[in-house]
C-alpha cells in the first residue's frame, strides 16, 4: 500500500505531455482488468498508462486510476505540454494559475468541466505549460506579448471605499486573505479608504460584500462542514445559501460571509472589525488517535426496581428526585457520545450505577475496572463524588462533579456548576463595568449588609433607599428617586418574598403608567423570585430584570433541542441539556489531550448549548469553573447580556 502512494504521489507532481483533457479517478473492482476498465470508459488502454505507468504489469482491487475524458479537445499548438494537477484544500482558480505562471483564462480553457462548475477538491486538472519560440506570423513583439499574456495573471486597479475590507474583497474575488496580501504586501496592515489595490479581471465584477449587513469568517485548516456549521450556528443548506461557492467543497482559506444579526443571537461567536476572530478549538486541534474511556456514574437504583412491572417503574420515577436527575442526565449524555463519534472520534464508554448511597458506591468502585479509564462523570451528590475522587486520585483520573456547587476538596476534580460567590463576583464586575453612567438605586435589607457596601464601593453615584419596617417601600418616597429623563437601575439585594414582591409590583407600576426606564438588577437570583403566586413573570420582563446564572435558557431551535425532541418525543429538561453540554465538553478535551489537566492549561472557555466550561486550577484542591452567564429577562424570553 506505502509502494502504490508513493507511485500515486509520484503520478500527480510529474509533468506529461498530453492534449487538454479532464481527468476522473477510477477505483478498480473485482475482477477488472485493464482492457475492461479501457472499454467501460472507451478508451485505448495505452491512454491509461501514459497516466498509470504501474499499470502496465496489471490493476489491483481497489487501486486508484487516473482515467483521461473520451472527449478530447485536439491540441491546435504544438508548443502546448500539460501538467496533471490535483486540487487540493484551500485552492483557488487564481492561486493554481499563478503557481504555474499562466492564466486562470488558459486552465479553463483547457478544462471544460471547471468552467462549467467551477473548481473542487480533490479535481484532477490539465495544467498548459507554453513552449517558448515563434509562431508563424507573428511578430518578434507579439511573440513577447504572448508569453507575458502566459506568465502573468491580469490585474485590474480597484480602489477602496469607505466601509469596506479585506475580508469583503477576498469574498467578492473569490480569494483567500493571504492569496488578497500576496498580490497587495501593502495591505497587511490593513486597508485605507481611497488606496488603490491590484484585484484578478473578472468577465463580471462583482460587487463588494457590505460590513453594515455581514462579518467575515476566515475557513481554517481541518475544520469540517459539521465543526463550521456548530460554531457559526447555521445549517448545512443556510451557508451554502450564503456562500454558494461551498458547494464545491469547503476549503482551508476561503473567506465566509455570516449576517450581522446571526451573530448577534451567538454568544460563542466573538467578532472584531467585522470579522469572527477564532479562539482555541479543541477539536480543530485534536489528536484523531487518542481513543477516549469514559465512564459515566450515576444513581439508577437498579436493585430498588421491579424490571417486570412497567407501572411501578413509571412510578418510582416520579417520585425519586435523584433518579428522575439520572435518567434525564443520561439521555443529554447519550447524545454527545453520538455527536462525537459522528465527528469521527473513537469513545468507550462504560456506565455504573452507583446506588445514590455511600455504601453502594463503595462497591461501585471496587466491583469495577478503571484501568486506561481517563475520566468519570458523575456520582450527583458530593458526598458520592467525594468517594470516587478519593478512591480514584492516586491512579490520576479526573471526575466530573455534574450538579451539586459544593467544593469537593480532592486535585481530580472538576467541579462544573460555579460557586455562588463566583456568580456575585462576575454581577459586580458587570455593575462596575456598566452602571457607572445610570441613575443607580441600592435597595437591601438588614442580612445584605456585606453586598450593599460593596455596592456602594463601586458605584460611587448611587441612592441607598432602606425598605420601611417589615420588608417593603412606599411608592410615593421612591417616585423622586426615579428620574424620568435617565435609565434607573435598581439592584435589589434580599431572600425576603415579600419585598421582592413588593418592589417587583412598584417599580414595575413606574415602568408601564408613567414611561420610566427601570432596569432591575440583583446579583443573587435565589428560588424566590420563581414564586409565581407572588412574582409576576411580566413584571420582571417589563423590568428587564438581570441576574447572573450558570447556565442559559436554549433556544426551541437549538440543534440539540430538535434533535432531543425528535428522539424522545419530549422538549429536554435543564438536566438533559446539562447532561449533554457537560459529556461533550469532556469528550471533546479528550480528543485534544488525554490529560485533562492540559485543556485547563490552554485558558480556553467552552459554550455549549446552555452551559459554558472555564475551568481554573486551585493552589490546593481541584479545578473550578469560573464560566458565569450574566441573562436578561427579554419578553417572554431570557437572553444572555453581552
């Protein structure tokens, strides 16, 4: 196999002299010969040699040919040799005729088929290479103007306007940026507004892509139709539509256009001077080799349940908290390992049940193999998760504490829920950052006394309005403090229901009769405000309310919602979704390095579907995320602020 590429390769950089033709490949099948494959394609076996030299001592099974069209163009100039050429990734027309120092004019000449439907990977391609000497009547100085004509590109002079990029020109041309900075060196630093720039002749010119209406994403190296589609947040159908020179085939350098709006709606998407700036990815930068072991951990009571009797199961399921959280973590982490094998990554996963108790996760542990096994996810509570890590940290193997915020004190874990400390902490920078010029209100009572100073510390023009004795405020004292021509942020500081209440229903009065902009802000959202007997959803819409969160609500068309829905027949649960996002964020670090420790080492942050990973390590203990959404009561939904 190692001989036959080496002759393959060997085929495909050797120049040969032929007539302009298209090329197809051939995989030779049982039985097949020479003369029967010579036949199929009507054709002189010898034909097939001149390309095929290995040939002549017979084809194998499953060989590769290079089979030349029947329909051959005569060669009308006897100074015309042709190189056979396979395009590969990231080429351009442009980029193949300037390597070989000759048109893009004279390979579509040459090549029916592109020029009909255009250039795609894998293409094998007739390259002429003109012969110098002169031609019959013509000119010493003719002559000169041919072989230029043969040995430059056309250029045409473009000037730049205002609002315009490289990014948008590479599109429009049909150029990668570094094929746009090769022919201009002048513009690596950037474009100026009136500087006159060399762009390839086109029969039609086409017309500028717009940075009002669309960013610009730059294609790299070994990222897929699936890992594209992921990142962007588009369909397969949705960019091709966009860009239909993907139907070729995606290639490394090509230059995207993505609609402003859709950007907007992608958190994960960061763009700078309209243009989607990459950070590290995973699995662009994975290792196709590493082989991920696994094993997922979690309270399925096996032993507690009548496996014959459907209605006791039902039953059980309704009622046990814990394996109700189980069941709908496994489906979520069932459908990662599916999203990552069709990524083309090898798992072995094996699941344990560990019981929910103590004891039974004891013998969890000493019941099964971890040998090779690189990470665990799961048990739920941390009493369990404080059992596995213990036992397993002397042979290395991280675990993954999945739902509960309570710090297990060992070097192997991942805690993945953020600490509440931290969400206070990313609420303040934000207040800090953004409040500075609102009209700011503190509203706390007596057990927020630590969180009002601090607020006060760093929002030096704010009003502290205290709530009256027995937790609540009189409208007509905070009207003045409402002022009507300056947005008001009130931040709200309490775990009491009934000032929550009562300041939700006042502030959200202002908001709607007299037109006032009031924006409610805590930076601890407990379960109180979910009261819906005493807390009106529409009161805290109409106050915009922001709180920090770890995790985000998912939109109905999210992927992974369709999907979910369309396997199960039911919407997925936060469980099921934290399931997947935390399952796939294991995996996908997996396939980049099988030590863990390495991914944390990168300062890469991870968004999923309604969960971002930011892990950090402690000085004496285990890792932490620090990956806080700050969100936003938008209407009837709950938006990420950004």
């Amino acid at each position: 196999m190692k001989k036959f590429l080496g002759f393959f390769l060997v085929i495909l950089l050797t120049s040969c002299s032929a007539t302009a033709q298209q090329y197809k490949s051939h995989k030779v099948s049982r039985g097949e010969t020479l003369e029967s494959i010579a036949k199929q394609y009507d054709i002189n076996p010898d034909d097939i040699i001149k390309l095929n030299p290995e040939a002549r001592r017979g084809v194998r099974r499953n060989s590769m040919l290079i089979i030349p069209s029947k329909s051959i163009k005569p060669a009308t100039d006897v100074n015309v040799t042709f190189t056979n050429h396979k395009v590969r990734r990231k080429e351009t027309l442009y980029g193949i005729a300037k390597k070989y120092g000759i048109t893009e004019k004279d390979i579509l000449k040459y090549n029916e088929k592109v020029a009909k439907e255009g250039l795609k990977k894998g293409d094998r391609i007739a390259i002429p290479q003109f012969k110098k000497g002169p031609a019959k009547e013509e000119t010493a100085e003719n002559n000169k103007e041919e072989e230029t004509k043969n040995t430059e590109p056309s250029f045409e002079i473009y000037t730049v306007k205002a609002k315009e990029t490289k990014w948008g020109i590479a599109h429009s041309y049909g150029l990668t940026i570094e094929e746009l900075e090769e022919i201009n060196p002048e513009i690596k630093d950037g474009l100026k507004i009136g500087q006159e720039i060399k762009l390839p002749i086109r029969s039609e010119k086409p017309a500028i892509v717009s940075v009002e209406k669309y960013v610009f994403y730059d294609v790299k190296p070994k990222q897929t139709m699936y890992t594209l589609t992921r990142k962007l947040g588009f369909s397969e159908d949705e960019l091709i539509l966009l860009n239909p020179a993907l139907k070729d085939g995606l290639k490394a350098g090509m230059v995207l256009k993505i609609p402003i709006a859709k950007t907007e709606e992608n958190t994960d998407l960061e763009v700078i001077d309209a243009v989607i700036v990459d950070k590290f990815n995973f699995l662009e930068n994975a290792n196709p080799e590493n082989v991920s072991n696994i094993v997922i951990m979690l309270p399925f009571k096996l032993d507690e349940m009548d496996m014959d009797s459907v209605s006791q199961t039902k039953e059980k399921l309704k009622k046990d908290k814990l394996l109700g959280y189980a069941t709908d973590f496994y489906t979520g982490s069932l459908m990662a390992l599916d999203s990552i094998k069709k990524l083309g990554f090898s798992v072995n996963v094996k699941v344990i049940d560990n019981g929910g108790k103590k004891g039974t996760t004891r013998t969890a542990i000493t019941e099964n193999d971890f040998t090779d096994v690189h990470a665990v996810i799961g048990p739920i509570l941390d009493s369990n998760v404080d059992i596995v890590a213990s036992e397993l940290k002397s042979d290395g193997i991280s675990v993954f504490s999945p739902l509960t915020n309570k710090e297990v004190k060992h070097r192997n874990v991942f805690q993945t829920i953020p600490d509440k400390k931290l969400l206070e902490k990313k609420m303040l920078e934000f207040l800090k950052k953004n409040g500075q010029d609102k009209n700011v209100i503190i509203i706390a009572d007596k057990t927020k006394a630590s969180i009002k100073a601090t607020l006060q510390s760093i929002l030096p023009n704010h009003t502290v309005f205290n709530p009256e004795k027995g937790n609540y405020i009189k409208p007509a004292l905070i009207l003045p403090h409402l002022k009507q021509d300056m947005e008001t942020w009130v931040v709200l500081e309490t775990d009491d229901l009934s000032l929550i209440a009562n300041v939700t229903s006042v502030l959200n009065s202002y908001a709607t009769t007299d037109k006032r902009k009031i924006v409610l802000l805590t930076t601890n959202k407990s379960s109180k405000y979910d009261n819906s007997q005493n807390i009106y959803y529409s009161h805290l819409a109409n106050l915009n309310f922001h709180y920090p969160s770890i995790d985000k609500p998912s939109s109905l068309e999210n992927k992974f919602v369709k999907e979910y829905k369309a396997l199960y027949g039911i919407s997925p649960s936060r469980i099921a979704t934290r399931g997947f996002d935390i399952t796939f964020d294991v995996l996908v670090r997996l396939v980049y390095d099988q030590n863990l420790a390495k991914s944390v080492r990168t300062g890469t942050e991870t968004n999923y579907v309604e969960n971002k990973f930011d892990y950090r390590k402690k000085t004496f203990g285990g890792f932490f995320n620090q990956g806080v959404y700050i969100v936003r009561y938008d209407g009837l939904d709950v938006k990420e602020v950004k």
